[in-house]
C-alpha cells in the first residue's frame, strides 16, 4: 500500500511546448511536470550533442592530470585502485584502457568486497608499495581515506584521489583530489558517477583540443553502464554520458559488450538504459558481490569472443547463484516475521541474521522495503563484528538516522537513501533502540509514495504512443520512466504465470481493453478477482518477440478505485506504535478516531466473517470489503475478538489468516484487554 501523488500539469505551458520544440503534447506535459519547462531546459535535454562543461573547470585536475602525465613519460608503475561495483569497474577499465593506449605502464588492483571491503585499505596499500607502484590513482572510491593516504605517502607513493562520493571534513592529503562534491571545487554539474569523474580526466589528460566525439567513441559505452548502474542523476553530463553511451553498446564491436549482451538474451533487441539496469549492471555487479570483480574488468578489457563469452557466463552463473542466496536468506527473514509479527512493526525494519552474505544484504534491504512501505535495514552477524545495509523511502533521511546512532558503530556511510555499515554484535540491541528514538524524535509519520506524472485514457495507449516517449530516453534516477495513471478499470481475467510468480492481468473501461503484466507479484501475495475496479501506476514498453514488436504494459503499482491509502497507512502507523507500546505524539490525537472502534464497527466485521467462516486475506482486501474500514481500526477490531476467542488470528508475512470460532454465551466486546489499553491512551493525548 503506497500514497499516490499525480502531479500537477499545466497544460497551457505544456502546449507551448508542444508547439515551439514540435514535439509530441505528452512529451511536453511529462517535461513540463518535472520542471523541464523553460526553453534552454527542454533545449538541453531533447539535443543529441556532445556538450561537456571544460574538465579544469573541477579542482585539482590539473594537479592530477599533471602528475598522472609525468608518471607515464618516466615510465613508473601506476595502479589504479578501483571498486567492486559497476561504477568502480567501468572506471578502473577506462582509466586502464587510456593510459596503457599512451603507453602507461599500469595494472589495477581491485578490493575483495567480503575479505577487503570498500575503498583503500592499509594491508592493499603495503602490497602495491612493496610491487614499487609510484603512483596510485583511486577510482569511484578514496575520498574517506585519509589514513591510507598517508601510509601510502610514507612508503614513498603518490596518490591521486578521483571519487565522487560524499567529502569529509578532512580530505586526503594526496596529490590531487578530484570530487566534484568539493566545497572549494567551482565546476557547474556535481552529480557525475566515479566512471564519469574519470571520463572527464580522460577528456583532461586530450587537452585543449581534445576529440570528444572520439573519446565517446572509444570509452562512451563502458561509461554509460558505470553510470547508469550507480544510479546518479541521468541529467546534464550524466545524460549526454547515458545517451551516448547507448547508442554506442546497440552498435558495438567490443567483445566483452556483446558477450553480455548475449548471456542476458538482449543481442537482438534495441538496448535502452532500463535493459542496461536489470539485466547488464546485476551480472557486472555479481562478480564482486559473490567473488572478485577484476573478471569483470577482465571481460570489458578483452577483444577475444571466446575468452569473453566464458567470462560472462561466468557473472550469469555469479548472478544466479547470488537471485538463489536471495531466495534462502528471503525464507529465513519470513520465518523471522512470522515467529515475531512486531519486527515489521517498528518504525524502521531491522532484521539481523547469522552470516548472511554481505553482497546481497542491500538487494534484500530493498525488497523488504518495498513489501512493507518502511526503511529497513538488514544485519549479518559475523562473530563479534556485524555488517549492515539499508534502503530507505522517500522523506526519510537513513544516513541521518545512522549517524544519530554513531556511538554504537565502527564504520558507516551512505546518503538519505542507502546505507551501509558495521558495528560489534553485542551492541545490536542498543542501536536498534538509538535508531527507534531517533526516528520518534522527528514526530512524522512516513509514509511509502508512488509519483504518478499523470492520468492516461486507456484509449490512448497504444504503439504509436510509446514509440513517442523515446525522445525522453534514457530513463533512470532523475529522470525515471514514465508512470501513468490508469483510474477506474475493471479487472476480466487473471492469469498466474511462471508457476504464479507473475500475474497477467486483463482490464477494461469505456471499450478500451488492456492486457497488464504485474511482475514479482505472487499469486499468493495477489488480492485482486475479476470483477473488481481498480486503479493502476503502469509503465508503457515495446516487447520484441519473433521478429515483431508487441506493447508493453507493466504494473507499478494496484489499488482498489478510490481507496484512500494514506487515510488506512496513518492509522496503520497509529496502529504499529500503538502495540509497540511507543509514544504516540499528540498531533496525532486527529488520527485516533481511525483506530478505536465502536460497536458498529465489530457487528460489521463479525457479520462478514461469520458469512465466510475461515479466510486467508490481507488487511488491504479485508477493508475494502467491508466498505474501506480505516486498516488500523479494523486490525485492533480483529485483535479485540481474537483475545474474546471470538476468532482465531495467524498473522503471516504477507497475510492474515481468520477463522470464527464457536462461542456459548454473551462476549462483552468492551472487555477485551486492547480496548480497555487503546482508550487509556486516548485519555492521555487529551
């Protein structure tokens, strides 16, 4: 369940748009709701050029461009130190495939994410100092390491910073740090990727009269995997990189490019930026989630077919083994909730687990977030020491969350949206509680949105539109695909598929007729029967199947019509603080009438049960069938009966299971032991 949010459009602007750009009105209407609606703004984003701001114009380039040239004309040893991620890859191989074409003599050193983790570290540093690498460039990491710095700066190492991560207080005292995010640093565009930052010190190392178009050429497409995969902002330079960068990897020569393009079933279609996500950046990203990701750099470096299709299989069977430790560590977290229904309570999901995998525990993060509409964080518990990862929602800042809990961890880092970090074992408890006050503290419900860019007529959709939308590609962070609303549709056919995994579901209004794929939906998890009228967040795709090209429509997101979701997620939220025995603020005072039932409220659930005698349903579904009952009133309705033993409550993961029970006598409904607590606290917030 998630808040919708339509955005605003105004249609007058819109049309001038249209007009002056001769472009497609819905073109212009989806520019103009995200705040593309000046002339110079829809000029910039709908251009094919090339354009880059000058690269000196980012501080200490010329330090590092500087010393990187001297090291190539003396002939040192430089290695470039890299990351294990899809952005730390393509860096590490454009920067090596640059200056090995200028005759650097350069290799690369990539950390192992389980043995090493992320960034420098002091043992990598000695071992290259004891290789006698002169000079060490950091790609997509670096920034952070201070200490490292000078431990390489006292074995007689050079060390040029080029990252573009979030900068500390104290920088590295190396001999050029390269981050656009530099309080001091005065270039315009600051979101570049780490591969972006490099391509621009490639584009420094030319000169003035440096061959853009060639060096887009030569490095464009690597780069745009390396950007698209660490989901930067795809606007100004990221854009031109991802843009660029496609149209290059749909007509490339590169081996190792076209063998991935092979293991992922996508040689034969025309690649857009949301194929580079789902099926190129996991299979990049998998071997250094599960093993080493210098076969990933590797595969992207050779021009032999055969030795980089072997390597590509390789990362399908690394990114299959990592979707099967997924599915084990997902069934574990599912016994976890269903022995205690209150972790999914808390204001933030945290679940920790035994030597769970470090590589897939941000994956899981995520998808439990996305399953219960709250931040969560997953902990694996090695020995003394524990490692974590967390994906948050919209308006809820996690890496301030993190930092307010600080005193109980070793490391941490992240943004608003992610996080990572470790902490002793022992100290779990203490954080978790540190990050639950915290989370009290700001005094705001949060609450999942879906952002909606408008309402579509089913009647509209069709090739010819979609075909439309490609002049706003590529789609990614910053610019996400678009998402319409489909309002009021009845639902004629499911269809489970792939052995209920995914549902294809057929809906209709006004003779428009539509069929919709709802993808990593089970059918068990799946509430919706024909007959019912619902509203629908779809995204529109072509499908290239045997030569022809079919429309695509894919569920984002499925509510019953004019179903009130932020209405029944506040009182859920009152609900969950409520049986957690946490504050309830009195701001929130507005809310109770949405939790505390009155006699009316159970004679109409009892009746509905009564009627069906035992049902497994979800919460959502049940409300809606009793005509759209706050979700928090009726749950405390169902906790009330079930501590009468007027019914018998399974709460699982994903759904509630209900059977009503014989009962002799009279049941005095005020006695049950959650009312009586519930208008206690009513009294209190008076």
């Amino acid at each position: 369940m998630k808040v919708w949010s339509v955005a605003q459009l105004n249609k007058e602007r819109a049309l001038q748009i249209s007009e002056e750009f001769d472009i497609p009105m819905i073109c212009a209407a989806l520019l103009e709701v995200r705040g593309i609606n000046t002339p110079e703004a829809v000029e910039e984003f709908i251009s094919d050029e090339i354009r880059f701001d000058n690269p000196f114009d980012i501080k200490d380039m010329d330090k590092a461009v500087s010393r990187i040239l001297t090291a190539v004309e003396n002939g040192e040893k430089i290695c470039i130190y890299g990351d294990y991620d899809a952005d730390g890859v393509t860096a590490t191989t454009i920067l090596y495939q640059y200056l090995d074409t200028i005759g650097a003599n350069v290799s690369f050193y990539i950390p192992s994410r389980a043995d090493e983790g992320y960034g420098m570290n002091p043992q990598a540093v000695e071992l290259l100092a004891n290789d006698g690498v002169g000079l060490l460039i950091t790609v997509d990491n670096g920034i952070s390491a201070y200490n490292e710095v000078e431990l390489a700066n006292s074995l007689g190492m050079d060390v040029v910073v080029t990252d573009h991560h979030t900068v500390p207080e104290v920088i590295p005292n190396a001999v050029a740090v390269v981050n656009p995010h530099r309080a001091d640093c005065p270039s315009r565009f600051k979101e570049l990727s780490g591969v972006g930052v490099v391509f621009k010190l490639i584009m420094a190392m030319e000169g003035e009269y440096a061959d853009i178009d060639s060096l887009m050429d030569e490095y464009g497409d690597i780069a745009a995997i390396g950007t698209i995969g660490d989901i930067v902002d795809l606007t100004g330079e990221n854009r031109v990189i991802a843009k660029q960068g496609i149209r290059r990897i749909n007509n490339s020569d590169k081996a190792g490019i076209n063998a991935l393009l092979k293991v992922s079933g996508c040689a034969d279609k025309e690649l857009t930026a949301t194929d580079l996500s789902f099926s190129i950046v996991p299979r990049i990203n998998a071997g250094g989630r599960l093993g080493l990701s210098s076969k990933s750099v590797e595969l992207l470096l050779t021009e032999d077919e055969e030795y980089a299709l072997s390597l590509a299989s390789n990362l399908s069977e690394d990114n299959a083994e990592r979707q099967r430790i997924e599915q084990d560590i997902l069934k574990e977290i599912d016994k976890v909730i269903q022995d205690d229904p209150n972790v999914v309570r808390n204001p933030v999901i945290v679940i920790d687990g035994e030597n769970w995998h470090q590589g897939v525990i941000g994956i899981i993060a995520a998808k439990i977030k996305g399953l219960f509409g709250k931040a969560c964080i997953i902990i694996s518990k090695e020995g003394e020491i524990a490692k974590a990862s967390g994906r948050s929602i919209e308006g809820f800042a996690l890496n301030e969350a993190i930092f307010a809990c600080s005193e109980y961890l070793e490391h941490f880092g992240g943004h608003a949206m992610a996080v990572g970090f470790s902490l002793k074992t022992e100290n779990i408890e203490k954080f978790k509680q540190t990050l639950y006050d915290y989370y009290d503290s700001l005094d705001t419900l949060f609450l999942p949105r879906i952002n909606i860019d408008c309402k579509l007529n089913p009647a509209l959709i069709n090739l010819e539109l979609v075909d439309s939308l490609s002049l706003l590609e590529p789609f990614g962070a910053g610019n996400p695909s678009p998402l319409f609303g489909l309002y009021n549709m009845q639902i004629t056919d499911v269809k489970p598929l792939s052995n209920g995994r995914h549902q294809r579901i057929t809906v209709t209004r006004g003779g428009a007729v539509h069929t919709v794929m709802y993808f990593g939906m089970p059918s068990d998890m799946f509430p919706y029967t024909v007959g019912d009228t619902v509203d629908l967040a779809v995204a529109l795709d072509k499908n290239f199947y045997k030569n022809n090209v079919y429309l695509s429509i894919i569920a984002r997101d499925i509510r019953y019509s004019g179903f009130e979701s932020e209405r029944h997620l506040n009182s859920m939220r009152l609900y969950d603080r409520f049986v957690l025995g946490r504050p309830l603020a009195k701001k929130y005072s507005q809310y109770f009438p949405m939790l505390i039932p009155k006699r009316d409220d159970f004679a109409l659930v009892y009746r509905y049960l009564k009627s069906v005698g035992s049902i497994e349903i979800n919460l959502e579904t049940l409300s809606y069938r009793l005509g759209s009952m706050p979700c928090g009133k009726l749950r405390t309705c169902l906790d009330a009966m079930a501590e009468l033993s007027l019914i018998s409550l399974f709460e699982g993961p994903k759904t509630l299971k209900i059977t009503v029970l014989d009962v002799k006598g009279k049941v005095d409904i005020d006695s049950a032991p959650i009312l009586r607590k519930l208008r206690e606290v009513e009294q209190c917030q008076m």
